[in-house]
C-alpha cells in the first residue's frame, strides 16, 4: 500500500525519489493517476531527491566532522584533538652523528648551514644534511639533519587580536624551530622565544612560544597575550628559523661528501658517519592523531602510569612503536626506574640527541623518586621452512612462481603483523596468510626457528649474553644440539658452537668446534657456556677472534606462538627463510592424485 508519509530517515536517492512517488500516489492524494515516470514528472521528482538526499547527506557528514572518532578531514581532526590537548607532530628530519678527520687547522668551527651530501644508491636520490647549528669543537663528533635551514620574518601588528604567523612550507621539522624576537628593524638584541610545554611556571614575562597546525595543514606560530606568556611590542620583527626535510626518504644512508664552501681551498677533511642516518618520518597520520589524541588526554600531561609515558613520548616524538615497563618487571629488577624502548618509524633505535631531548620532559612530569630510562629496542628474528600445495589447474605460476608469492607475502607479513612491541607471533595467522595470498594455495605446513646475532670483539674481556626471552625446545635425541651457530674466526680456523645435555634439566653446556679437512667435528673446547632452556638465556664466555665478527645463534622455539616481552622486537629473517612448493595431486587429479600425494614430515 503507498505510504501516507515520507520516511526522512533515507540517504539514498533512489529510496528517496521512490518514497516520493508512493506518497504522491496515496489513495487520498490528488496525484494518486498520475504517470510519474513520464519524462516531466520524473525530472521533478530528480529534483526534489536529489535536493533531499544532499541535505541529508550534508547534515550526515556534519555530523560525523564534529566528533574525532569518526571524522574524516585531516582539518577537522587536528581540531578535534586540539580541545584534548594534543599538537600533531610534524614531518621528522633524518640525522646522524658524523666525524671530521684530517680537518684543516684553519678551519676553527663549522658554521650553521654547512652542507653535506649523500646519494641514495637505490633511487639514485641525493639529499642534503646540514648543521643546524654552529659547531665549536669540529674535532669532536657532532649531529648532522637532513634538509634546508629557512627563515621567514615578520612584522608584530598589535592591533590585531589573536595574530598567528603561518611557516610557508608544509614538510617541516617542528622538533628544529627556533623563534626570535627584535624590538626593532634596527635593534642587535633580540630575545630567544622557546616552546609552550605546559601551563606551570608561565607568566606575563615567559618568552614562549605556540606552535599548531592550521586548517591549511601548515604549522602556525603565536604568542602570549601578555597574562600567559610575554606578548611581543607593537612593530617587533619575528624572525623564525626552521628546517624543510624529506622525512623518511633520507633513511639508512651513511656516505658522505661535502661541496661547501667553507672548505674551499683546503684539504677536504674524511667524514665519517657512526651509523646510518635514522629518524626520519612524515608528518602525523589522520589515524595517528586519532589513536593518540585520547591517550594525551587521559594522561593529563603527566607521567604516573604506563600509558602516560606512552602518551608523552609520542606526543614528543614521531614513533611507531613504544614499550613501557616498570622496574619491578625488568630482569633482573631495578626497583625505582621505568624503563622506554621506542623504535622510530625508518631504522630500530631512537639517536642519542632525541633520547636527550626528552629525558628532562619525562623527567619534569613524572614522579619524583622514579626514574626513566632508555633502552634500545632488542631484535629477534623468526625464519621457517614453508612447505606449500597448490593446485596447477588455478594458476599460471609453476612451483618457482608459487614460492616466491609466498616470499614477498612474508616481507609483507613481517612489515604488517609483527616488527612491534605489541605484536605477537601466531603460527595460526601465519598459515591463514599464507594460504589466502591466492586461490590456487591449498595448504600450507611452517617449521618455526629463530635466531639472534652478537659481534664478538677482539678487544672484549667479558661474557657475551643472548637472551631470546622465551623457552627454547630441547631436541627429542639428546645427541642433538639445541642451538648451533655461524662461524668465527681466529687463527686462520673457523669455529663454531653446540651444546649438550648436562646435570641440571634446564641447563645445557656450549662447547666450541671446528671441522677437520675430512669433514668431521671436532671439539676444541668444553663448557664454554650455557643455554637455560626455560628463558632463553645463552651465555658464552670470552674467546679471541682475528677481527670483530656478527655471529649468529640459531635455535628453535619450544611453542610455535612467540610472544615478545618488554622491548624485544620479532622480525621475519627472509633470507634463512626456505620455501618448498608442490603440486597438490589430489586437488588437480581428485582421489587418483592421493596415490602420488607427499605429506610433510613434523621435523627435518
């Protein structure tokens, strides 16, 4: 029956004009003979739709706009998350640590703006790194950033309220900011203005500064209003420095040269870096913000609880990941500290200058008798034997094919499920993944191993440590070696390392090897370690090595699901990883292919 009334609750045109038309022909309506699909009659009721239905699209998405959790427009995001008191960060600048060596002696200090180039081998990109500052002791390692160093100036107009200075460029580094403030066009003094942090402390004669993003998505500067923080005098000149960076694209280069004039005319000195260049990130993400915002919130700009460290530290810093702990729940305990393992977005460790940076934050808003403390994040790496079936008859793709689909689908498991604090290995997820990366994989069975790495030194003295964090499992033969490892070398022989059973059930001995010219092992040293089954722990004495060497032990884990703990970090190892794939005779050739068919067997 025709409805006596329009449903306004629709948002889609053609429910819309439908609900139209019926009401129209309602029994008692004047237009119930009507022909509404002739052509005049019909663009009328276009009309009236489409005009309902914008309306109500309109007053939808308003709608949506005005909460931060279901907003779409970066603008309208940034705002919502400034009424929690939360600033976006901005695009972070590469850097690295570099060293200067045969430097001229005339050359007393490295002015700001000096510029040293690298070229990205892989795109065949070149970017600049400069010092943001001036360096006084050349000699000594220093900081550089990637980008160019601009400066914008500015007129203080005091008669217009609320005035904000927009930064021209979009991808800026607003961790390198600094504003100064000149009374006059003619004046030599000039005041350093520094960044709001937090409202205690500041008053009428506090030189700080406010930094926010705008609607434009560039970053605006403005000043107290002379109650809270210092207000400018009417016709100062506000000059703001800054640096333009590419962000993470400047990532992992370590070789550089540089072409600037200050080294004109003399030897140009060796630079080298003391790792590659790390830090590097993009401007805050929509889903950042949004995810962040409510953590800085709930914090109250204070450090008291696990997650107002979290929220402090990405408020501070662009990170993608961040693990919190208390010292009670370090191994071993240290009682009155907490411990912050944060892995920036490009590279594994946060660099010394940013730990730094935000030590005195942390320290300022935290308890008194706590005291925080960095820790790199600690890589372990997972590695499997993958046996996969596929049924020919669905794909293109031969074995070779099938088995190297299934190696960059786990590059991209490794990027999207695992490589953070939180996340966990589960060996269900990985066989899912596996066997959806295309139709024609119908199964797939995954042998589980791990292994970390440590650089044995010629000058070292002490034991080295190797701590996976989780039970490792104990072969069924006793005759069979838990963890086995790369080779060293000293002396012109390479060594290696196994391990037996011993007195203790969680305890095993490492001895030391070599293989002889006919193949055969033969053990140089005993007890030269132990492996603690139970957490992981590999301990290996001392031993002499003709160069430093990255040897790594290999070993497997009791359970197929590894869980990381405190700042452990679990990687994909691509290149251990091996993959094995085969026709499924029974899927192509139905229960005639079961005669041919080969299982996998449990171990290798």
């Amino acid at each position: 029956m025709p409805i006596k009334q329009i449903n306004v609750t629709d948002l889609d045109f053609a429910d819309i004009k439908e609900a139209i038309k019926d009401y129209y022909q309602r029994e008692e309506g004047p237009f119930k003979d009507f022909d509404f699909d002739g052509s005049g009659m019909n663009m009328i009721l276009d009309m009236l739709a489409y005009n309902t239905h914008y309306n109500a699209v309109l007053a939808h998405l308003t709608a949506n706009e005005s909460f931060l959790s279901s907003a779409q427009l970066r603008k309208n995001v940034v705002a919502r998350a400034k009424t929690l008191g939360y600033n976006p960060h901005g695009t972070s600048s590469a850097e690295t640590e570099i060293t200067l060596s045969n430097l001229d002696s005339s050359i007393l200090s490295i002015p700001e703006g000096t510029i040293f180039n690298t070229t990205d081998s892989v795109n065949n990109s070149t970017y600049s790194f400069v010092t943001f500052e001036e360096i006084g002791e050349p000699d000594k390692p220093f900081v550089i950033h990637e980008g160019s160093i601009r400066t914008s100036s500015y007129i203080f107009d005091n008669s217009i309220s609320n005035l904000r200075f927009e930064i021209p460029h979009e991808n800026i580094d607003t961790t390198k900011i600094v504003v100064s403030v000149r009374q006059s066009a003619a004046s030599t003094q000039q005041d350093i203005y520094t960044k709001f942090y937090e409202l205690p402390g500041v008053d009428s004669n506090s030189t700080v500064y406010f930094i926010n993003e705008n609607p434009n998505g560039k970053f605006e500067i403005s000043f107290g209003d002379g109650v809270l923080g210092k207000k400018p005098d009417a016709g100062s000149i506000i000059t703001i420095k800054y640096l333009t960076t590419n962000g993470a694209a400047a990532n992992g280069l370590s070789s550089f040269t540089t072409a600037d004039p200050i080294f004109n005319g003399v030897n140009k000195p060796t630079i080298t870096s003391t790792g590659a260049t790390t830090g590097g990130s993009s401007k805050e993400s929509v889903e950042s913000i949004r995810s962040n915002a409510p953590l800085q919130f709930v914090s109250q700009n204070r450090a008291v609880t696990v997650d107002d460290y979290i929220a402090l530290v990405r408020k501070n810093t662009s990170v993608s990941s961040i693990s919190v702990w208390g010292g009670e729940d370090n191994n071993p305990p240290v009682y009155g500290s907490v411990f912050i393992s944060a892995k920036p977005h490009e590279g594994v460790t946060l660099s010394d200058e940013e730990k730094t940076r935000l030590m005195p934050i942390l320290n300022s808003k935290g308890i008194l008798t706590v005291k925080p403390e960095f820790v790199d994040p600690d890589i372990t790496y997972l590695y499997f034997d993958i046996f996969t079936k596929y049924n020919s008859s669905l794909t293109n793709l031969g074995s070779a094919g099938v088995s190297a689909l299934v190696r960059s689908g786990i590059e991209t498991f490794s990027d999207d499920e695992l490589e953070k604090f939180d996340k966990m290995f589960r060996y269900s997820d990985l066989l899912n993944y596996i066997t959806n990366l295309d139709n024609a994989i119908t199964s797939a069975y995954v042998r589980v191993f791990c292994l970390k790495s440590f650089t044995a030194l010629n000058t070292n003295t002490s034991s080295y440590q190797v701590n996976f964090n989780f039970p490792l499992a104990v072969p069924e033969d006793p005759t069979e070696s838990l963890i086995t490892s790369s080779a060293y070398v000293n002396d012109g022989v390479k060594y290696y390392f196994k391990d037996e059973p011993s007195s203790v059930d969680n305890i095993r001995n490492i001895y030391r090897y070599y293989i002889n010219s006919s193949g055969s092992e033969i053990v140089d040293e005993q007890f030269v370690g132990t492996v603690d089954t139970d957490t992981g722990m590999v301990q290996i004495k001392d031993f002499n090595v003709t160069a430093d060497t990255a040897i790594n032990i290999f070993a497997r884990p009791e359970s197929n699901d590894v869980v990381p703990k405190r700042n452990q970090i679990l990687e994909v190892d691509i290149e251990n990883t091996v993959i094995s794939s085969q026709i499924d005779t029974l899927a192509t050739r139905g229960s005639a292919g079961a005669i041919e068919y080969t299982t996998t067997p449990r171990e290798r």
